[in-house]
C-alpha cells in the first residue's frame, strides 16, 4: 500500500525553489500567488500538514482548530506576528521563520530611501518625467556627515549600522535590548536622545505587541525640524496620520515607508493611505525583502527545514519548540513525543518502552518554556499498542513516528 504523500500549502508566491525543494522530498505541494483570509485558510487547511505563508496570511485559532493534521507552520520571512503562537505551542505545531536571509535586502533598500529622499530625487523625477527641467541645490544634501538615529538594533539595524558609517554617516542606536555597538555607533539610553540628535530616524523592530504604536505624535514632535523618517518594519508601530500631519508642517522633512497597518492581499489590488501625495515620500509595497536573491534564500531556508522536520524531526531554529537535531541510527524506529514540561516525563517514557521490553538506541531532549520535545530511535518495531499508551500519557501534546 502506497503512503499519502505529505500535504503542503504555500501562499503569497513564495520563490518557486522552496516547492522544487519540497516535491524533490516527496510531498505533493499546492501553491498559491495571494494570501488567503481566514474564511477561505480555514476551507483549505482541512488536510494540511505543512503551511507556508509570508506576512499577509493570519494564522488565527479558529484555522489551527480546522486543521487537525497540521504539524508545521513557515513564515517565508521574519516576522511570526501573523501566527499565533500560543495555539501553534498548544497543539504540538512547530513554526519556522527566516530571521536573516532578507536583511541584506532591506538594508539595501533603507540606504537607497535615506539617499534619495536626502537628494529628493523622487520630487526631481517627478518634474522631469512632467516635461520641466529644474537644477538646482536647493534641499539637496550629502549624507556624509549626517547622523542616523536607527531604532532596534538587531540583524538589520547592525548591518545598517555598519554600511552607514561607510557612508560617512554618524550612527547612534536605540534598543531595548543590551546590544553590542558595532564600529563607531553610539548606544542612546532612550528614544529621547536618539531622536533629539538624529537627521535620519529609521525602524527596525520586531512585531511583538509592545510595540504596536510604538511611535507616534509624541516621537515625531521630538524628531529634529527638518529630519527624515524610514519606516521598514511594522506597519503598526507607527500613526501614519501623525506622520502626514509633521510632513504637511514641514517639522519632518521627507519619509520612507515600505509597512502599513492593513495592506492589499495581491498585487493590482488598490492601495489606501493618508500618506499618498505627500512630497518626498517615498512609498513601497512591502518589498524590503523583495530581491530576487532574499526570495530564494528564504524559500530554500524554510523549505529545507520543513523537509528536516517531517523527515528526520530536526527542529533547529524553530520559533516556539526545542530546536534540536538528532542524527538517525541506522535499522531504528523513530517516533517525536512534544510534550508539557514536567519532572518525570522521560522516566514515564522509558518506562512504557521497557514495559514492552523496547531499548533505546539514541534519544534527545530539548525543553522551552512550557513545553519539551524529545526524540527517540529505538531498536524494535513501533507497535499500535505502544504508541497509543504514549499517546495516552497525560503529558504527551503529540506524537509523531517518522
């Protein structure tokens, strides 16, 4: 009898190499160009195993409930904020991101904005593509010698960082966390201070909740007359509508903003912000990540650990479960038992294997906050039997044999 192959689910154009990845596994793979709401993820998720998505596919509840056979959820980018992790822990699902294969992307295209909007190239190209010729100095400037003001130091606030001085600029930082300053980059003690210095403030935070309207009427008043402002994270850290109001005083001198709070689901859908038909600004959709090169890095990096985790249980990286990895014992049965993190569990594992007068050959343990996940290879057939009494265990989460 022929096994059913692994089910998998990709949406939002995901680069065409994660899917080659995927069928070259085993997997029957089903690929979408758009994102789906949660009346029609909930309609397809029936019997799906593997769920890859990008930023505009929410992963609610109510879809983890309509998906029984779901093990594995990728985020084919960095941020996890458009999955609920909690529900994903509950049920034994593991979730994949990819934290550094777009961060050259998007520093590339925060430096081109902070150039462009600093030499205003977009006003000069309007006039031209109108028919006017317009030379002239008049608010353009070098950014050699200006200081940026980057808040959230993490992989692409440092690799900023670090290309921003080769341009001669003077870098200050913001992060909650204790980062290390890279190069010449001074640490602020607050958003305060960084924001009364900088000519250039750009974000670069992560999608946690504490950071939703992290910046507002408040931070704008207290950016310097005439500075600039980058917005390449979150679209809802930032009121937009403030933003408008310091852009049409003439308080912020030119704005950059590839994130917004609610963005159309694909593309030739319309567009809608307070921010369009500003001067100097310079609006993107949601393309910091968007090279060629960013996009098959990412669909290569979650596809291969997708096909590590069904194949072999590999969880390295993974978001919210253990990340480990465990080389298979050649002639082994392998089973996953994700379970609550309690004492004892491992002895009540062993246990039943001894019942059954089972050895162990290899086995590893990983634990994470409420949860553990352990691997085991043993040296007998699985039997019904003994797989239902794992199963059974008022610990176990799930239980998966390879």
């Amino acid at each position: 009898m022929t096994e059913t192959p692994v089910r998998v689910l990709l949406l939002e154009q995901i680069h065409p190499v994660a899917e080659d990845i995927l069928r070259s596994a085993g997997f029957a793979v089903e690929s979408l160009p758009r994102a789906l709401d949660e009346d029609e993820l909930v309609q397809r998720v029936g019997d799906v195993e593997l769920l890859g998505l990008r930023s505009k596919t929410h992963v609610t509840q109510r879809v983890l409930d309509a998906a029984p056979n779901l093990v594995s959820i990728g985020a084919f980018c960095i941020g996890t904020n458009q999955i609920d992790l909690g529900g994903a822990s509950e049920r034994g699902i593991t979730v994949f991101n990819a934290p550094f294969s777009n961060t050259r992307s998007v520093v590339e295209l925060a430096i081109a904005e902070i150039i462009a909007m600093t030499r205003r190239l977009t006003e000069k190209n309007a006039l031209m593509h109108a028919g006017m010729w317009d030379k002239s100095a008049d608010g353009a400037h070098e950014v050699r010698g200006r200081t940026l003001g980057i808040v959230g130091y993490g992989n692409i606030g440092t690799q900023l960082s670090v290309l921003a001085e080769n341009l001669g600029m003077k870098v200050l930082f913001y992060d909650t966390a204790d980062r290390l300053a890279l190069g010449n980059a001074r640490r602020c003690i607050s958003m305060t201070e960084l924001l009364a210095e900088a000519d250039v403030v750009t974000l670069h935070v992560d999608g946690r909740a504490s950071n939703d309207s992290l910046f507002g009427a408040a931070e704008f008043a207290q950016m310097r007359r005439g500075a600039l402002f980058l917005n390449l994270s979150r679209g809802f850290v930032v009121d937009y509508a403030a933003l408008r109001r310091h852009i049409e005083t003439g308080h912020i001198a030119g704005a950059a903003v590839d994130v917004f709070p609610v963005e159309p689901k694909g593309r030739g859908d319309e567009f809608v912000s307070e921010l369009r038909g500003l001067p100097n600004v310079i609006l993107t959709p949601h393309i910091g990540g968007s090279t060629e090169e960013a996009q098959q890095d990412i669909g290569r990096f979650v596809a291969s650990k997708f096909r590590d985790f069904v194949l072999d249980g590999a969880t390295s990286m993974s978001v919210n479960l253990p990340g480990l990895a465990l080389p298979q014992t050649p002639e082994t049965s392998r089973f996953i038992l994700i379970h609550h993190n309690v004492p004892g569990v491992m002895a009540t594992i062993n246990g039943v294997l001894a019942e059954h007068k089972v050895n162990v050959e290899a086995q590893l343990l990983g634990t994470r906050a409420d949860l553990g996940y352990v691997v085991t290879d043993v040296g007998a057939t699985l039997t019904a039997e003994m797989l239902e009494q794992l199963r059974a265990l008022p610990e176990t989460v799930r239980l998966r044999v390879l």
